[in-house]
C-alpha cells in the first residue's frame, strides 16, 4: 500500500486523521484520511492508505465526525498563527 504523505508545516501534525460520516440513507463510512475540503458543494476526500480520492455531495450527507488527531491538527494550526 501506497501512503499520502502531505506536505507538513509543522512535525507535530498527524499523517492522517479518523472520520466517520453517517449519510442520509443510514449508511456510515469510517474512513483514514490524509486531507479533506469542501469544493463546490462536494467534500473532497484524500484517503490516507490507498491514496484514492473521493468525492461526496454535500446533501447526501447527515453529519460528520472527526476523531482526536483532526482536533490536535486545529489546536496546532491556532498555535502557529498566534506566533505571527
């Protein structure tokens, strides 16, 4: 397997991060991913071990979490830009 490996601004960030998204339908995916953004009404998904990307419309999904390491990744990116 083929690892993302993106490149970091800080050593202390995470490779990748848990999410779970729970769809509409009922479905639920728990996914590994290096990196995701909202483009155009669609979440873009880079996912961290098979390096595939995916792309979800936003309206078919309820809700989304993320685990402890995307909360860390935030906690670090404040931290960085209150050194400015």
């Amino acid at each position: 397997m083929n690892k993302v490996l993106l490149p970091k601004d800080d050593q202390r960030l995470p490779d990748s991060y848990g999410i779970e998204i729970k769809y509409v339908t009922g479905r639920t995916d728990k996914l590994e991913i290096a990196s995701h953004k909202l483009n155009d009404g669609l979440l873009e998904i880079w996912t961290h071990e098979d390096t595939k990307i995916s792309w979800i419309p936003i309206q078919n999904i309820e809700r989304i979490e993320f685990d402890s390491r995307f909360t860390k990744m935030i906690e670090i990116k404040f931290e960085n830009e209150n050194k400015k």
